[in-house]
C-alpha cells in the first residue's frame, strides 16, 4: 500500500510529530511505501489566491473553482500545488496528522485542502461521495486534543467528536470519494502522564495494524438522488 501522511504540526518534538514518526516507521516496516508531506517543513502557503494559476481562463475575475481546473488541464498550477496533488494521486491511503485548533484543523492544513483538493479532479458536478474522483483510495484522521474523552459524546459539553469534524470528514474527504475510516483521537494530549501518551502511541500503532479490519464510516450514496439531488422516493 502507498501512503501520504499530511502532517500539520510546527514542533518536530510535538506529540503529534511523535505519531506522525509512529506512522511512519510502523507502515515502513509492515512494507508499506511512506511518504510524509510535512506542512511546516515545507513551509506551506495555504493562502488561495491567483498566484496559485500560471495562466488565466479569465483574467478579469477570479473563480478559484473553475481556474483549479482550467489550470490543470493547461499543467500550469502552482508547482507545490501540483506536487501535493501527484502525491494524492500516488497513494492509497491518505493520513491527515494534526492538532485539534477550535474544534478543526490547523490554518496549514485548511489551506491544504483548499489549494491542493482541486474542482476537477477530487470532485465536480455529480462526480462527488461515492462517485467522486478519490474512490478507491481511504482515508485516516489522527488528532490531538485538550479535552478529555468525556467532554465529548452525545450528552458531553461539547457535543459528539465526529460531528465537530463533519467539515472535514464528510465535506471533504467523503465528499471526494475517499472511504473515511474512524479517526484516532489522542485525547488530553499536553495534560496527562509521559505513560499515558506512551499508550496513545501504543494504541495507534494497534490502529494502525487493524486499518484493514476497521469499518469506514457512513455518508451519503449517489445511488440514493435522483439528478437533482433530491432523495429518491423507496
Ligand atoms: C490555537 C489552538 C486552538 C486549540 N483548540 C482546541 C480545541 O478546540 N479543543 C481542544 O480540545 N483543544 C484545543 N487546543 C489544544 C490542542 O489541540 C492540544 O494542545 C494539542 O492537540 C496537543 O498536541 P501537541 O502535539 O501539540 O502536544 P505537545 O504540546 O507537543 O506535547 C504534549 C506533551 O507530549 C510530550 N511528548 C512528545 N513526544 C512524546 C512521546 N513520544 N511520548 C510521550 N510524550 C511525548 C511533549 O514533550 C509534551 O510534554 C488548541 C490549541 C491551540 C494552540
């Protein structure tokens, strides 16, 4: 299997970087190819703007959507954009590495997906959910966090974890295709014993040997709206 890892966390010595290196040595060593996009590192723009198109569909107003693709097909993205999206393309698995920033994802990595997810090739028109271009290949969220576990939940204060990742889990990467399987959580990250986090990196390197055996999660099926979008009547 082929696997990207997009890594969002600026400290290499960071818990989340000790799950990114986890990742990669534990897929390394089960014969899995590893490749590691590391944002800070890279020292990755995540701001979407014109300098992202080498030439113009309309130079007079900017439709990012629409220059996405019309600068794909003329192979005149941005050279880093373009990179990102090869990797996509190359792999089977896609890993998003981060820390929960206020109840989402680091800026570095929303800037990841606005740049590099582009209309054309990870979804357009009806091509979206099971339909959409990254059918075939899965995807991982592994996140950190303040809080603890009971803080999230159905009755919890802040409400079920899945549903304050709904912008990620279902509308982006479920929307592009990708078969989303559970996220890992390391919860109470910065707050709890060096054996405790020794744990959560314990725990998921066992998630990480079970990927095959885990469930992905529900979404919506094209098979289930009509051409509009409309639910089907059954
Ligand atoms: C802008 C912002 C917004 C945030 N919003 C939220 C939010 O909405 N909800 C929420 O719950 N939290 C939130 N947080 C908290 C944040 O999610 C956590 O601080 C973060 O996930 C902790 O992960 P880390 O990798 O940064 O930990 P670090 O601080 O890097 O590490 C924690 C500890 O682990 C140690 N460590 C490193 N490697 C290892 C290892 N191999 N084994 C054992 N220990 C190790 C480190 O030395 C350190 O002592 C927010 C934080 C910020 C800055």
């Amino acid at each position: 299997m082929k696997v990207l890892i997009v890594h969002a966390h600026h400290e290499p010595r960071s818990f989340n970087s000790a799950l990114k290196d986890c990742a990669v040595e534990q897929l390394s060593a089960a014969g899995h190819e590893v490749q590691v996009s590391d944002l800070h590192a890279m020292e990755w723009n995540p701001v979407a703007s014109a300098a992202d198109f080498g030439c113009r569909a309309n130079p007079d107003y900017l439709v990012y959507a629409l220059e996405q693709r019309h600068n794909y097909e003329a192979g005149t993205l941005a050279p880093d954009i373009a990179a990102e999206i090869a990797k996509v393309q190359w792999c089977d698995l896609l890993i998003l590495n981060f820390p929960l920033y206020w109840f989402s994802m680091p800026a570095v990595l929303k800037g990841w997906i606005d740049r590099v997810m582009i209309s054309g090739v990870f979804y357009g028109g009806k091509r979206i959910y099971d339909r959409g271009g990254m059918r075939g290949k899965r995807a991982l969220v592994t996140l950190t966090l303040g809080g603890r576990e009971h803080m999230f939940g159905p009755e919890a204060i802040h409400g079920e974890i899945h549903t304050l990742l709904r912008p990620l889990l279902q509308g982006s990467l479920a929307y592009c295709g990708f078969e989303v399987l559970p996220p890992f959580i390391g919860y109470h990250v910065p707050y709890v014993s060096a054996e405790a986090r020794g744990q959560i990196l314990a725990d998921y390197g066992q998630h990480l040997q079970g990927l095959d055996d885990l469930q992905p999660l529900v979404f919506p099926s094209m098979n289930d709206f009509d051409d509009k979008l409309m639910p089907l009547q059954r």
